[in-house]
C-alpha cells in the first residue's frame, strides 16, 4: 500500500491529485490526437484518454476523501489505484504516438500496459478489505485479509518476472519486448507459476466479498451505513457485466467499465465522506426493482419479437420490426411496466411501496381485534407481510411490570430494535432482523414503519388501559364492599356489643342505686370506661374514611405531623405552599401517596434526607418525594406499596411515576389532577 506522507502535506496531496489527474488526462488526449486509428491499431492500442479519464475519476474521489481525512487508507488506496489507471492510459497513448513518429520509449510503454497493468487487480481487493473504517479487521479476519492482499499481487508479480514466451502467444507489438523485469526461468516453471495464480486471484476476490461480509456482520450504525454504499456499487457493478455478457460491443463495454468504476468511486467516497447525503436503502431497493423490471420487460420484448418473426417470417422488414416494436412501447410497455415493477417490489420487498393500502388494512384489522394477545400478533404478522421479513417480534410492557409477546416467523441471529411509544412513554419493542436486503429500511419505508407502529400503540395502549380500568374498577368494588365489611364488623363485634353492655350496666346501676349506692357508682366508672374505648373505635373508624388531620390542621400541617412521627429514622423535609381550596379526594391521595412513600423510605431505602414537595401545577397537583437512599433494583417487582401509590393517583384520573435519578436514591411523583368541578368552582 501506499505510504502515508507526514503531517506537512494532508493539505496538499489533494491538489496534487487533481493535477496529475488533469495533466495525466490533457497529456493522453493531446497524444491521442497525434496519432490515427491505423497507428494505434499497431500497437493494439486504443484512445489512451478514456482510461486515462477513469483513472483520473479515481484520483478525483481520493482527493475528496483526502481533504477530509487525510489518513484515510482508503483514500490512499484509490489515489494508487487511479494514478495506475490513470498511466497506464497515458502509456496506451504514448505506445502509439512513440511507434508512430519513431520516438524511443515504446518497449517502456507497451511493458507498462501489457504488464505492470496487471498490477490494477490488486486494487478491488485491497478496497474491499480496509473499507470503510481503513483499518484490516481484528483477530483471524486481520489474517485473512492479510492473505487476500498477497493472493491478490500473485498474479501482478508473476506476470511482471514471466517471459515473453509464456505470457504471449505472439509479441503484442513486433519488435518490442515487455520482459523488462522477467526473470530467467523455464517457460515451464512460469507456465506452472501463472497456472497456480490465476485461480489465486479469483479466491483473493472471493475471500474480500467475505471478509466485507463479515465486516457487515458486525457493524452498527455508520458502519452498516457506508457499508451499503459499498454494497449498492457492487450491485451496479454486476449489472454491468451482466449487460456486457448479454450485449458485447468494444465501446459498449468501455462505457460499461467506466460507468462501474466512477460508481464504486463515487458511492465509496460518499461513505467515507458523508455517509448520510441519501437514501442508500432505498436506493439499493430501488437499484434491484428498476434491473429487474428491466430484465423482464426486455425479455418480452424479445420474445414478441421473435413471435412475430416465426409468424410472419419475410413478411416482417425493418420498418415493420420499427412499427411493432413502437407500438408495444406505447400499448404494452407502460402498463406492463407498471405492472411488473409492483410484483417484483412486492415479490422483493413486500408491500412497503402500497403505504395508504398497509396503513388502511392494519387499521381494519386492528378494529377488529379487542385484547392485547390479538393485537400483537396482528401487529407482528402485518410488519412480516409488508415488509417481507423472515421474523418479527413484539413486546409490551404489562401493567405489572411484565411483558406481553408475540412472535412471527424463527428468530433472527442478529435483530435491530424499535422502540413503541405512546405519548411519548416507551410502552414496548419491535424486533427485526439485522441482516439481509429486506431488512434495509429506507426513510420512507421507517416512516410506513412508524404509521404501524404508532396505530399499533394506540391500541394496545387504549386496550391496557381498559384492562387497568376495569380491573381498578373491581378492586374498588371489592375494596369497598371490603370496607363495608369492615365497617359492618367493627360496629357489630365492637361498638354494638360495647354499648349493648354499657347499657346493661347503666340500667344494674338504676337497680342498684338505692340499695347499694357504692355498687352504682361502680358500675357507672366501668360504664364510663367502655364509653371512652367506644369513642375511640369511633375515631378510629373515622381515621381510616378521611384522616381527620386533614380537617383540624389542613394538608400541610398533617404532612408535617406525619414527617414528624418519621424524623426519628430519617430527615423529612416538607415543601407545601399554596395548597388551599383543594378538593377532599386530592387532599386524601396527596396525604395518602406521601405516607405511604414515607413508609417505604423508612423501611427499605436505607436514606438519610427525604423532601416532600407539594405543587400546585395548572390543573393539577403535583406531589413529589426523593429520597438520597440506595434505589430500586432492576430485578425488583413492583409491590404492594408501590402498586398503591399508582392505584391512587389512576382513581383521581391521574399518574404516578417511580423512578431512580442518576444521582441515585429514589424519587416518586404523583400527577393529581383538580377535577372538573374545582375548575368551575374556581371560575365562579
């Protein structure tokens, strides 16, 4: 490879390129003018210019990639590969001017193209191996692009130390010798040396497609990007040779050659230098739908033709060959065009190009499913069907903390991940293969993505929701019938039988209050007694409906009464300004969320400092308490407790969200909205 110069000249190599290109190319062009089609047929040469422009395409794209990165191997390896390409045009074009005005320097020339031009199969390999991050990859791969660049220069170096007699049948040019270099050696060991490393260069090329597979493989992000860049010049490159096989001309395959090679240039440096200036899935996708149309509509073409001729055999001349084939152009081609163009997207890429037809239909099919465990499935089957893939799968988060699955098709080695989200809350998944053609997503094809995805996310999350709905609503059934109960049995076990006995003892102490005036007055004290322990299951009982802090001291006063009785374990502070006129219900949840999330702070933080703090925020209250203690874990489900806290907040239409700062400990905050009432209330 080419050596890297110092750090005084990165900004001079690239001009230095662009000149030598132009000067290689002005030189090649002005000798080609010299000289006649005749003389250049001499030296079996043709207008040295045209290759001296391709090479001069390459020179252009390394000093591009030069003035970016100055380093960049692969800029280096294109400078190489076209300053090659480049002379070996220029010695095309001397070979012929010098044999044709009888200047020395053709043996130079015609050595230079016949031989050290062999030297360009070296430079395919040699890209494929460093792109695109211009280093060789790691462990073993390190050593099999090792072993690529050396099978690669085989074939250069055996044909450069072979003599005459073995590379050619005949002398290209009578008279001149291309053996410059040649090593003295049997035609037989040079016939067995060039016989070995023919096929050598075959497998240098086959092994770089693997190694830059592998590349691939591992890549993410950029990477992957330029990578494709890389592969949708490959693809440009085969159809090209196909083309070339299919329909051989001299000046056809030149423009051919030169179309492959300024596309490799162009999209390589376009991956080196800006990875992101286009859509290279979509155009890979739309490289492969447009040849393959192509191909179809070509080969029906040919076959009318040839229909036709075996119909009408004599009777069909030029022009009627002219008139038919002008009228399937404007009859048959358009429609067929079109209509061979959606079966091989659809039969390539699935139905990613009908977006308002898979939008309509998913959302169709979505009315028609009602639970979650529909939902997913239908969500994974209509990604799989549009988008042609071999597996898909989708997850969601459960209300307790879980997940919900589906899956279609066998899972994928490698998987690229796609967030699910509604309203900007991560509610789920989507898991696609990494790798393979179909799993390239263009812009457009991740904005069909997200219309899926987004219809999707409101489903499941209308049906979560409804599911948490109805299961509050039973919990609060039962949760109430739960109360009565309790209520009932308090009051019938307790207070009803204590003032069933108080009762009792008032009236023995009637009987008893003439007769035995000390017995009355007893019975009265034992009376009195079971009247106050009445009075406090009373209160009890009035505790548990609506702590009555909340009524004597107000929200913040019993906030700071409950921080109080917790400030022997941590330091509470509280922060509640602001607070009055709130509605009963959000003044229970706000006092209930804050005691319990205390609780939980003594029992199992481990903190320090805890604050509470209260605010009113439009609409809504918004209550918030962190602590500096030692967090949640990940493995950790949610409990009771914290299951309370949401089931609070939910039951006012509201939210509550535990989360775990960077900073650490734990924070818990709660939206309660005011109510409809409250605002009108407020209005008034």
């Amino acid at each position: 490879m080419t050596t890297v110069p110092d750090d005084r000249s990165p900004r001079l190599a690239p001009v230095l390129l662009v000149l030598s290109a132009v000067l290689v190319t002005a030189a090649a062009a002005y000798l080609d003018s010299g000289t006649t089609p005749a003389e250049r047929a001499v030296v079996f040469a043709g207008r040295g210019a045209v290759t001296s422009v391709i090479g001069s395409v390459l020179l252009c794209a390394a000093a591009v990639i030069l003035a970016v990165r100055p380093r960049h191997a692969v800029g280096w390896v294109l400078a190489a590969f076209g300053g090659v390409w480049a002379l070996d045009g220029f010695f095309e074009s001397w070979g012929a001017y010098s044999a044709a005005h009888g200047l020395p320097g053709t043996d130079l020339a015609v050595w230079f193209v016949a031989r050290f031009g062999a030297t360009l199969l070296l430079g395919l390999p040699a890209l494929l191996v460093v792109y695109p991050t211009g280093r060789l990859m790691p462990g073993r791969w390190r050593t099999v692009s090792v072993a690529v660049l050396a099978a690669a220069a085989s074939l250069p170096v055996a044909l450069l130390l072979a003599p005459d007699s073995v590379v050619f049948r005949e002398l290209p040019v009578p008279g001149v010798r291309t053996d410059l270099l040649a090593l003295p050696m049997p035609d037989a060991v040079a016939t067995a040396v060039l016989n070995v490393t023919r096929p050598l260069t075959l497998l240098a090329l086959t092994a770089a497609v693997v190694v830059v597979f592998v590349r691939h493989r591992h890549a993410s992000g950029d990477e992957r990007t330029r990578l494709r860049w890389l592969l949708w010049a490959g693809i440009v490159c085969v159809l090209t040779v196909v083309v070339a096989v299919l329909v051989p001309s001299g000046g056809l395959t030149t423009a051919l050659l030169a179309v492959a090679v300024i596309t490799t240039a162009v999209s390589v440096t376009i991956g080196i230098v800006r990875p992101g200036l286009g859509d290279v899935d979509a155009l890979v996708a739309g490289t492969l739908t447009y040849a393959g149309v192509a191909g179809i509509v070509v080969a029906f073409d040919l076959a009318v033709l040839a229909g036709a001729n075996l119909l009408l055999g004599e009777r069909l001349d030029e022009r009627g060959v002219t008139i038919l084939v002008l009228v399937l152009a404007v009859v048959v081609y358009g429609p067929l065009r079109t209509w061979l163009g959606a079966g091989v997207r659809r039969l390539l890429f699935g139905r990613r190009g009908d977006r308002y037809d898979v939008v309509s239909t998913f959302a169709a099919r979505l009315e028609e499913t009602r639970t979650v465990d529909e939902q997913l499935p239908a969500l994974a089957s209509a990604v799989a069907t549009t988008f042609k893939v071999p597996f898909v799968r989708v997850e969601v988060l459960a209300p307790g903390g879980g997940t919900l699955a589906a899956t279609h098709g066998r899972v994928a080695a490698d998987g690229q991940e796609i967030d699910i989200a509604y309203r900007g809350e991560r509610i789920g998944r989507l898991t696609l293969p990494a790798l393979g053609l179909r799993s390239m997503l263009s812009r457009r094809d991740q904005g069909l993505l997200v219309d899926l995805v987004r219809q999707a996310a409101i489903a499941i999350r209308a049906s979560l929701l409804a599911g948490e709905l109805q299961e509050s609503r039973e919990r609060l059934v039962l949760g109430r019938e739960d109360d009565r109960r309790r209520i009932r049995r308090d009051l019938h076990d307790g207070l009803g039988p204590v003032l069933g006995g108080v009762a009792m003892r008032l009236d023995a102490a009637g009987t008893a209050v003439d007769a035995d005036p000390g017995r009355a007055r007893e019975l009265v004290r034992l009376a009195r007694t079971e009247i106050r322990e009445a009075l406090d299951d009373v209160r009890r009982l009035v505790h548990d409906l609506r702590p009555p802090a909340l009524d004597d001291l107000g929200l913040r006063a019993a906030l700071e009464q409950q921080a109080e009785r917790m400030r022997s374990a941590v330091d509470v502070r509280v922060c509640a300004d602001g607070l009055g006129g709130l509605p009963a219900a959000v003044e229970v949840a706000a006092y209930r969320i804050v005691s319990e999330a205390l609780t939980n702070v003594v029992k199992h933080a481990e903190a320090r400092r805890c604050e509470v703090r209260l605010v009113r925020d439009g609409s809504a209250v918004v209550v918030e308490v962190r602590d500096d203690g030692r967090g949640i874990g990940e493995d950790v489900s949610a409990g009771v407790g914290l299951l309370s806290l949401r089931e609070r907040a939910e039951e006012l239409g509201g939210r509550c969200e535990v989360s775990c700062p960077e900073g650490g400990g734990t924070r818990v905050r709660a939206w309660l909205p005011l109510g409809a009432m409250h605002e009108e209330g407020a209005l008034r």
